[in-house]
C-alpha cells in the first residue's frame, strides 16, 4: 500500500514537470493538418470507425491517423486499437517504458486528440507527445490540452462537428 501511493505521488511528479514543459511551449494549429494521433480510453462509447471517418472529414487518410488505447490489464487483446497503454506501462519512477507507449510518442503530430477523460496514465503519456495542437475534454489538466470541449458532450457525432468547426475557425 505504501508501495504504491509512493508510486502514484511520483507519477503525479512527472506529470506535473511535463505539463510545466507543454504549458511553456508556444503551440499554434498547423495549417495543413497532416498527422493526427488519437489517445483513447474506450470507456467512452466510441468505435475506430469514427475515428477514421473524423480523419477523412478533415481531408486525410487512415495511414495519418496513429491511435492508442487504455487497457486497465494486459490480460486481453484489445480489438480498438493495435496499440496499447496499461497501467504497467509506466516504470516505478514514473517513466514511460511500454513498446507501444514508446513508439506512439516517437512520431511527431499535427493534431493531437485526448479523447479520454482524467487518467494519470494517459495524461503522462500525452503530456511526453510530441504534437503542434492539442485538443481534449475539461475534465483533464488544462495546461495539456490548446482546445478544450466541455465534458457535455456525450456523443462522438457532437464531438466530431465541433472539432471541424472549430478546426475551420482557428488559423
């Protein structure tokens, strides 16, 4: 038990020190977009499908499009995504040491969507992502996301119309 609130207190470190860093980093929306990469934790009723169709909305294809979801365990196979994060995926100091976490984060974004809601293990591993804009819910830290969207939003239709509007609006 002490084992591990030592371990969340210190991945509470991390994330604050990378925030710190993003939040000192100026990000503008690039114009094209022309990558996006998508950190999904599938307790949101979503399907990969809306994630490709939102990719072909904003004029890409599916290769720009890199997604990586939660898993509470590693125990099953995920059918989301070919990629994944669990818990075990952060070393005892609070370091990222997962394969696909790695690899997910050695690719540069244009757009980044934090399309989960508050997760210490995802927001350590977006706040490690390399990526031009940002844009997630209300209920995670301020400083990780450029455009943030109410947790009101219920349906991913929503979420989509409003992310092209308001990719549309901001130069």
């Amino acid at each position: 038990m002490i084992f591990k609130s030592l371990h969340e207190n210190l991945v509470k470190k991390k994330i604050n020190k990378s925030l710190e860093l993003l939040n000192n980093q100026t990000r503008i929306k690039p114009n094209p977009i022309k990558t996006i990469g998508c950190i999904i934790d599938p307790m949101f009723p979503v399907e990969v499908s809306n994630f490709i169709k939102l990719v072909h909305r904003i004029g890409l294809k599916e290769k720009d499009l890199k997604l990586i979801t939660f898993q509470e365990n590693d125990n099953g196979f995920n059918i989301f995504s070919n990629m994944n994060i669990t818990p075990k995926s952060i070393s005892y100091s609070g370091n990222l040491k997962g394969k696909d976490s790695l690899e997910f984060i050695s690719y540069d974004y244009d757009l980044l969507i934090n399309f989960f809601k508050s997760n210490n293990v995802l927001t350590l591993l977006s706040s490690k992502v390399n990526a031009k804009f940002r844009v997630g819910f209300s209920s995670v830290d301020s400083r990780l996301n450029d455009l943030i969207f109410s947790e009101k939003i219920k349906k991913f239709k929503e979420f989509d119309s409003e992310l092209i509007k308001y990719l549309r609006i901001i130069k």
